[in-house]
C-alpha cells in the first residue's frame, strides 16, 4: 500500500481486501486500472450522502430526551422535512413523535431534497453536549443518506454500511461519512463491510462546553435491548442497573468493615 496515500486517507477496514493490491496498485494511486475498477458505477453523490450536523436542541422536550435513557450514542433518530417556517427545516423526534430538536440551512435543505428523489434518509444521534453557562444541551447527529432503487444489491450494501457506521458511532469513534468515488466501489463490492479505520478527529467544542455523552454505556445496551423487543421496559431496565450499582457499592462497603 502506498504510505503517502494511507496517512492521508487512512487503512483501510481488515474485512475488504482490495484486489488491486496484488497488482501493485496503492488504494488512491490514481492509476488507469484502478479508475476503470470504479467508473461502472454511477457517481457518488447520485446514490449515497454523509455527513455530521449540530443540532438545534428543543430545551424542553429536547433537554429531557437527551439527558435521559432513550438517548443512546449511534442510536436512530426519527427526522422528517418541515417548511411550516417558509424555509427547509429538518425536525428531529423521538419515540413519542415530540420535536427535540432540528437543523436549518443548506444542510436541511440538501436532505429533504434527496428524501424528495426518493433517497433513505438516516440519521444516527453521535453526540451529547453540556453548555455550563446557560445550562443548556446541544449535539450532533450524523446522516447517511442513499438511493435504494439502484438495485437489491445497493440497497443490501448500504444497509449493511450505515448498520456498521452506527455501531462504530456508539463506540466512541466518529468514522468517516463522507465517500469518495473509489470508496463507493469498496463499499459496493464488499456488501458494505468496508471502511476506514482512520476516523475524523472529534470536534472541537467551545469553551465552557463539555461532552455529555460520546458512546453507549453498558446500562444503554440494556436499554436499547428494551426498547428493540419490549418499549415498556425502559423504566425497568433504568431501574435494575440502579439497583445493581446500590448492590455492588454495599457489598464493598461491607467488605471494607470487616
């Protein structure tokens, strides 16, 4: 693999291996072979989109999403276009179809445009934020956004990326969203398991602004086993963990006495 071109762009996912690596071709070298291997798709832009945005968090029905169980880092949030303000909104809901928050600008705009073209729009919560000062809460979401009238093939690779993408998310990392047009043909090749192992570096956050919440915890794990098979058991599961520490924490003390 050619160095220059791994610092730059980072190595790439164990589970794709590049075939044009036997030929002695680096993984962006540019070569004829190499732009051949990727020009029988269709460009980028016209069947897949990734990005991160700040959100615009409701301090109300926001505030109370975020800072509770339901709010789990790579987690799927609800978002349809609004244009009751005259201009391309993007609301963002939870469970209950509440607004907790939303997106303006161009990035709303670009999104309900392709949800328009018949893009599948996915948005994954990527982080939490705490504003000392006003006491407020913020973060960021991270959308992927594809074309599944391509073909079944398509639709089952970016199924399986943006599945992987979120998992990652929920680790703590901030993967790539973001596919360059040779990139697009390792995601497609591989049924959506290839990527980047160089992730973006985490944004800087203002001063007086603190993570909050950055990836699933264990208690989360239960929760988001809850809210899968039986939505009902979110206070239960809260509830159990809290329990359990209180359990673990007496035990020790116990211990320390004697």
């Amino acid at each position: 693999m050619d160095k220059k071109d791994t610092q730059n762009n980072g190595p790439e996912s164990p589970r794709y291996e590049d075939p044009l690596r036997k030929l002695g071709f680096g993984v962006f070298g540019g070569s004829d072979l190499e732009l051949k291997a990727t020009s029988s798709y269709p460009p980028v832009a016209e069947l897949y989109q990734g990005f991160y945005t700040d959100i615009e968090v409701d301090q109300k029905a926001g505030r109370s999403f975020l800072i509770g169980a339901e709010a789990i880092i790579g987690s799927s949030v609800v978002s349809r276009a609004d244009k009751s303000e005259g201009k391309d909104i993007r609301l963002l809901l939870d469970r209950d179809g509440k607004i907790i928050g939303c997106i303006r600008g161009e990035d709303a705009s670009r999104l309900n445009d392709l949800e328009a073209n018949g893009f599948k729009i996915c948005c994954y919560l990527a982080l939490v934020t705490y504003t000392v000062a006003d006491r407020s809460f913020g973060g960021q979401v991270g959308w992927m956004a594809f074309y599944p009238g391509a073909s079944s093939e398509y639709l089952q690779a970016f199924t399986e990326f943006t599945k992987n993408i979120a998992d990652r998310i929920s680790h703590g990392t901030r993967p790539r969203l973001r596919l360059q047009q040779n990139q697009l043909g390792k995601v497609l090749e591989s049924g959506g398991t290839w990527f980047f192992t160089n992730d973006e570096a985490s944004p800087r956050l203002p001063k007086g602004t603190q993570s909050y919440k950055r990836k699933k915890s264990l208690t989360d794990n239960l929760v988001a086993v809850a809210l899968v098979h039986r939505p009902g058991c979110t206070v239960a599961a809260s509830v159990f963990w809290v329990a359990l520490i209180a359990l673990i924490v007496w035990l020790i003390v116990m211990w320390v006495r004697h």
